[in-house]
C-alpha cells in the first residue's frame, strides 16, 4: 500500500523517475501523508489525518524499498 500511494502521489504531482527523486520530494510526500484522512477510501470531513506512527510506517516502508533500489543498480542513491 505504501508504494501504491506513493506512485499514485508521484503521477499526480509528475514527478521524475524514481532514480532522480531526491529528499525534498519524499519529504513532500510525507508531509501530503500527514494531511490525508486516515481513511483512504472514505474522503469523510470527520475523519483525523494519519497517525505520526502510520507516517513513520510508510517512511520506513520507503527507506527500504530505495535502499533496495540502490543495491539493484536502479538508482545511484537513497534519497
């Protein structure tokens, strides 16, 4: 589910590839996390944002999917 929003987020906001992204747009995207309803499916006013522990899933979530992607010769560093 992490990936799948985060791919999601990136076409929205056209991002580069993944092996141009530098921190500044993971950031952002965490930041966009932060301020969704913690229900994704349900785009109900009454519903809080995400909680600080499932942002810090998904950036652990992140972290190692980029760390993956460096030892697969996909991109040169992780953001």
């Amino acid at each position: 589910m992490s990936l799948r929003l985060l791919v999601d987020y990136s076409e929205a906001q056209d991002w580069p590839s993944v092996s141009r992204l530098t921190a500044s747009y993971l950031e952002e995207y965490l930041f966009y996390l932060q301020q969704r309803p913690r229900w994704f499916g349900m785009r109900d006013a009454n519903k809080g944002p995400v909680s600080a522990s499932s942002a810090e899933t998904h950036y652990r979530r992140l972290k190692t999917f980029f760390r993956f992607l460096v030892e697969r010769g996909h991109a040169e560093k992780n953001p």
